[in-house]
C-alpha cells in the first residue's frame, strides 16, 4: 500500500489522514482542517 502511495504522491497527489475518532467526534474540526488545506493550496 506504501508503494502506491509514494507512486501517487510522485504525480502530485496528497494524502489526508484522519482517525476514525475524529471523524467521529470531531467532524466539524476536519472539515475546517481540509477548509484551510483547499484554501492553502488554492491561494496563489
């Protein structure tokens, strides 16, 4: 499974990983991580 990400990543990809704990019960605090990550990303 390494192997396919390390591939993927080697195209540009990025993984996000979250717990399953937090997803949970913290799902309002994931979903403004990945608010943050598109904007950083988005942002010139």
């Amino acid at each position: 499974m390494k192997k396919r990400q390390e591939i993927l990543e080697g195209i540009g990809l990025k993984f996000i990983r979250f717990t399953d704990s937090d997803v949970r019960n913290n799902v309002e605090g994931v979903v403004k991580y990945l608010e943050v990550l598109i904007e950083e990303m988005t942002t010139p």
